[in-house]
C-alpha cells in the first residue's frame, strides 16, 4: 500500500497557524506572510536563524542578569552589533514586511522589526507586548519597577510627553479633542498576535491597493479573511480586487456575503450596484 502526501499551500498553512488563540505562533504566522511574494522560502529555517541570534545574545549574560540589563544588552545587540533599523529611504517597500527580507536587510518597518525584536526578548525572559499605537506600532516592557514603551526602530524609550506628541496629528485628524480626547493609556494596550498579523497584512493591503497591483492584493485579502473570517469589509475588498482581476463569479459570491453581513453599510448602495453589474456579465 503506497501512501501520498499532499503539500498544504501556503494559505493552508497559514490557516493551521492562526486557527487558535491559545498557542498562536507569532514569529512562524508573521514569517509565513513572505511564503507570496517568495514561495520557496523556508519558514523554519527562518526559525532556526532567530533561535541562533537568541543563543548569541544568551551567551552574552549571566543567567541571573536582572531585567534592565537583559534590555540593555538586547538593545545593544539587536540595533548597534546588528544593525537593525526602520528602512526610512523606502518604507513602503512590501519587503519591509516580509521577515526574511527584513533579516536580510536589516531594514523594515515598526512592526516587523518589533515581531523580530519580541521574539528574542522572550527568549531572554523578558515580559514584552506589542503595543498598536496610532501610525506607529510600538512595544512595551514590564519592568519590576515600571514599565518602558519603545520605539521598535530605534529601541528608544518614550516618555509619556514624547508617546503625547506623536498622538497629536492622529487626534486632530480624528477628532478626538478637548471634550472627545481619551487618557494615553487607551493606546498603549496590548495588542493580541492576530492584532498583529492583522496589522501587518493591512499596511500590505495598502501597499499594494495604492500600487492597484490586484493579484498580491488579492493574494494578502485571503489571508485577512482566514485570520478575521468576520471582519465583512475584508471580505468586500477582496470581492472587488476579484473583479479587477476579471474573476466575476468570485466577486459575486464575496460582495453578496458582505451585503449579507454588514448591517447599515455606508458602502451598501455602492457595493450593490457593482454587484448587479457583475451578476450581468456572468450572463
């Protein structure tokens, strides 16, 4: 009796990683993302090369290092030996977002670079959470004697007054202040890993819906929708990069389920007549 196997696609996989809140891989899920633009990449071989910066980093400190300095040590290692550091020539560049490009390079993104960063904290017993601060993701560390928020491009601690500033153009942008202004703390929560894998298949969504590149965009929007099979709106850009690409019955059948789901959509009218124009071109 012979046995075959069948290779999960790179989506499938994806799908494996995410199905769970419970034990969600961030690293693997976060490095899985370039397995589009770069199929043959080797998810845990990239795994196997973050464990080996982990161990060099390891061996730099005594195993009763209190925290500050395990911090210390990591910034030092991760930005100054390294070389790690936001890519600011060319920050819309997809390969910021894209982990073993990032390695490669050394440039990337807040949060790539945090996912990166995050990973190797852990590893040396540090309590550390990514933070989805407006614009610019961040991270923080639980301190026996407080807590640091930190810029992942920089490992610069933020005071309260910087973290203040830079939510300035967010806030008049949104309206929220004098009366409709909210405490601080409000944006330094923690942010869960599907929030963060969320977050970096968004700024990707982006990239490539500016570059109205369909194909990447569609390949990152079926991701959204297995890693938030309920975020509707997911669900119509998707549909609508199937009509860009010419794959009408595809459309159809995404645009009627978000119709379906989103209740009060500002979009609905929208979405319907788009929708009424692909059903006649299928005839």
């Amino acid at each position: 009796m012979s046995l075959s196997y069948t290779v999960p696609s790179s989506l499938e996989y994806f799908a494996c990683l995410v199905q769970s809140d419970e034990h969600f891989p961030l690293l693997e899920a976060a490095a899985s993302i370039a397995q589009d633009e770069y199929p043959e990449l080797d998810v845990q071989q990239l795994l196997g090369d973050v464990d080996q910066m982990q161990a060099r980093i390891r061996r730099r400190l005594a195993s009763d290092a209190p925290s500050l300095q395990r911090l210390h040590m990591l910034n030092q290692f991760f930005y100054s030996d390294l070389g790690f550091a936001g890519n600011v020539n060319n920050y819309y560049d997809p390969d910021n977002s894209y982990l073993n490009a990032v390695l490669r390079t050394r440039r990337g993104i807040p949060i790539s670079l945090a996912v990166l960063w995050m990973e190797l904290a852990q590893g040396l017993g540090l309590h550390v959470r990514g933070v989805g601060f407006p614009g610019h993701f961040m991270v923080k560390v639980l301190l026996p004697k407080g807590q640091v928020v930190m810029d992942p491009t920089t490992g610069q601690s933020l005071s309260r007054e910087d973290l203040s500033e830079r939510l300035e153009p967010y806030k008049r942008q949104s309206g929220l202040v004098d009366d409709y202004d909210v405490p601080l703390g409000l944006y330094l929560q923690a942010a869960t890993p599907r929030d963060i894998i969320a977050r970096m298949l968004r700024n990707l969504k982006e990239v490539h819906r500016s570059q109205q590149d369909w194909q990447r965009l569609k390949a990152v929007l079926d991701r959204l929708v297995v890693l938030s099979p309920q975020a509707w709106g997911e669900r119509r850009d998707r549909g609508l990069a199937h009509a860009e690409l010419g794959n009408a019955k595809e459309a159809v059948q995404d645009l009627e389920t978000y119709l379906a789901h989103a209740e009060d959509g500002l979009d609905a009218d929208m979405v319907t007549e788009r929708l009424n124009a692909l059903r006649r071109s299928l005839g």
